[in-house]
C-alpha cells in the first residue's frame, strides 16, 4: 500500500544554505574555496586535544561517557561564567547553558522568543544561518541600516525598536561583512536597546579573533540582563567538537533548558569532559594568538592580491580580525550569477545577496581567506578579478 507523508507548512518552508550548497562544490580538490567560514585545520591543537582525549579516558571514563544535565557539564559551565565575568559585570555559571554548537543556540532561541509575525530587528546584512535559524517560526523581519562600522545607531529611535522581540547582531568581525562595531556605537544601541525594552542577541563566535589583540567590552557586560550572549569553541578549538553556549537571563534561561530537553536531552557528555580538560589550565591564552596570527597574514595576502587583481570599481574592508573580507560592486551585477563563471574556472566564492534578510543586494560577496594556501590566494583573486572586469564593462551603460 502506498504511503503519503504530508509535509508541515514549516517543513515547506525550509530552504537549504546556500553556503552549504556551495561547498558541496568545493569538496573537488581542484577548486580554489573562498566560499567556507571554516576554521583553518592549521589552527586545530591535535595534540592537545589527544592528551585531554587521553585523561578523561583514564580518570572519568564512566561519567564522561554517560547522559548528563540539560544545562551541561558543571566544570566547563563555571570555566565560561568566570571567563566572560567583568568588574561589575559577574556572570554566573547558572546562566550558562552547552549547545551543539552556536546554531543550536539560535534554533533555541527562535524556538523561545518568536512567534508568527513577531518583529525581529537585523542587521543589513546579517549571517545567514541566524536568517535561516529565526525563519523556520516566520517573523517579519526588519533590517537595521549598516556602514563599514555596523548598525548605525544614530539612525534608531524608539519608535523603530518598539514592539521586537530582539534585535540580532554580531558585534565583533561579522559574519559576512568582517565589521567590527566600535566601542561608542556599543554603547549608544546598549542604552537605545534598554530605555525600548528590546532584548539584544549578541552573537559572538569571532570575538577573540582580533588581529592586534585588542579587545572591546561586549554588549553582555554593559547589561547583563538585557542581552543574550552566544559563544562558540568552533573558531578557537575546532568545529567538529560542535560545542557552543548560551548565556541568558531568568526566566529566558529556563525555557532555553527545556527547549533543548525535547531537542536533543543534553550536549554530549564527552565532548564537555574533554574540551573543558584542554582549556581549564590556560590554554587557549597561548594557542588564540597563533591563530591570530596566521589570520592576520592570509588576511594581507588577500587584500594585496585585491588591490592587484580587482577591478578599479570594487570596493572591500579591510578587517581587523576574524574571518571574512566582504565586496562591493557596482549596482547591476549579479554574483549568483558570476560564481557559475567562477566555478567552471575552479573557483568558488559566496554570493552577497542570502545574507540580506530583505532587499537583497546581488552586488555584493563574501570572501574567506582562512584556509587557503597564499599562492592559491593569488592565483583565485586573479580569477576573480578577470571574472570581474568582463562582468563589470558588459554592464549596459
């Protein structure tokens, strides 16, 4: 007998990452990627990771390899409370909630916070896993204006932020735009944000990829009550771990715990006992700056090979940290339509338009630079940039 499964209005919904698709291309060895926000595995401490591996099996085996709490494991909760703690600012560990992964924390949150048609507030553009994450419960969402500095906080008032459920953003080196928000505009949409009685989602998986070092205050130490904080292990440890968390607010916390109970019980047990062996001592104090490190150098690989290669017309930042360079070309033309061109030609870049939550601009991509060797860097920029001058001079006009 045959059998019909009828699909949820939801499930109808659901439309698959165009980054992911992308990278189902560039799994070719030929194709020279800029496509992936992946970490670079130069970075990944194997051999730290080994060792933890190695002590957890000796002195915890039993435990680490058991269910655990919702909430997660205790240890590492506390290692991250008292990690984002600052004068004034403490956090507790009962605030702190493991996920598998920083999207698990937006999948959470969507599920928690936003109903059908509720008001969401993003940033132009914004990163396309939280679009698609937030999407699946149908909001109406709305984009916030942006410069090469973020959201433009003088373009808020109260009238705008009113009645949203948040307001997302990623403060540091953001994904697509690599942006950074200085420390004034912090301040101002912290201040904006509380007198409208709008919760902030801080999302945060770049943060200590500053090439300089520098760091600035996130928007969870200026209030703490009014910001949700997400966090990841994936860019200073290594992805596969799939381990995140969220920091929240009461009674936000306690929904977040029982959202993830019906997902997926608990994060799992023995990723938590190991990662929190590899960082308890200080580790991560002395292997970030060797990440930062290499970034900062394929970072100016890139830019070089930009001013040499790309067209006159272009227009890029130029990051302070993290992970991405994001480019600007001239309106009329499409880089969906450019990265077939590319592709044919093995290489493979991320169109601009997916991470627009509305008005798309298709002028506009991603590059990232993490993972690939400097001569290839050279020799996919000048790819691009030809792919780019012919596009650009058959542009009616």
């Amino acid at each position: 007998m045959p059998t019909q499964f009828v699909l949820s209005g939801r499930a109808r919904a659901l439309n698959s990452s165009a980054i992911r698709e992308i990278l189902k291309v560039t799994e070719r060895p030929e194709v020279i990627s800029f496509a992936g926000g992946l970490p670079s595995p130069a970075t990944f401490p194997v051999e730290r990771m080994r060792q933890a591996t190695e002590k957890v099996l000796r002195d915890a085996p039993h435990a680490a390899l058991q269910y655990g709490p919702t909430e997660g494991y205790g240890p590492l909760r506390e290692w991250i409370a008292e990690r984002l703690s600052r004068p004034g600012a403490p956090i507790p560990a009962s605030r702190v909630l493991v996920t598998t992964g920083s999207q698990q924390g937006l999948d959470l949150l969507g599920k928690v916070l936003v109903d059908e048609g509720s008001k969401v507030l993003v940033e132009t553009p914004s990163y396309l896993g939280a679009l698609q994450a937030f999407s699946l419960f149908s909001p109406r969402f709305e984009a916030l204006p942006g410069d090469a500095q973020g959201i433009v906080t003088d373009a808020l008032d109260a009238d705008g932020l009113a009645g949203a459920r948040f307001l997302y953003c990623l403060p540091n080196f953001q994904n697509p735009t690599g942006r950074r928000m200085p420390l004034a505009r912090r301040q101002a949409l912290v201040a904006l944000a509380a007198e409208a009685g709008v919760p902030l989602l801080e999302d945060d998986p770049y943060g200590e990829l500053s090439y300089g070092g520098e760091a600035l205050p996130s928007l969870l130490s200026m209030n703490p009550d009014g910001v949700v904080y997400m966090g990841s292990f994936s860019k200073v440890l290594a992805p596969g771990l799939r381990l995140g968390y969220v920091v929240a607010p009461e009674p936000v916390y306690a929904k977040l715990v029982q959202a993830k109970q019906a997902a997926d019980l608990h994060t799992p047990s023995f990723s938590q006992y190991v990662v929190h062996e590899a960082v308890q001592d200080g580790f991560l104090d002395t292997h970030i700056p060797t990440i930062r490190s290499l970034y900062a150098q394929q970072c100016e690989r890139m830019l070089a090979a930009l001013a040499r290669e790309f067209p006159a017309q272009a227009r890029w930042n130029r990051p302070e940290g993290g992970m991405f360079i994001w480019v600007e070309l001239p309106e009329g033309l499409d880089t969906g339509a450019l990265l077939a061109e590319a592709v044919e030609r093995n290489v493979a870049f991320v169109p601009g338009a997916p991470f627009y939550a509305i008005e798309p601009r298709t002028n506009t991509l991603r590059l990232s630079f993490v993972t690939v060797p400097g001569e290839k860097i050279d020799a996919g920029v000048k790819v691009l940039g030809e792919l780019l001058k012919a596009a650009i001079a058959a542009l009616p006009g």
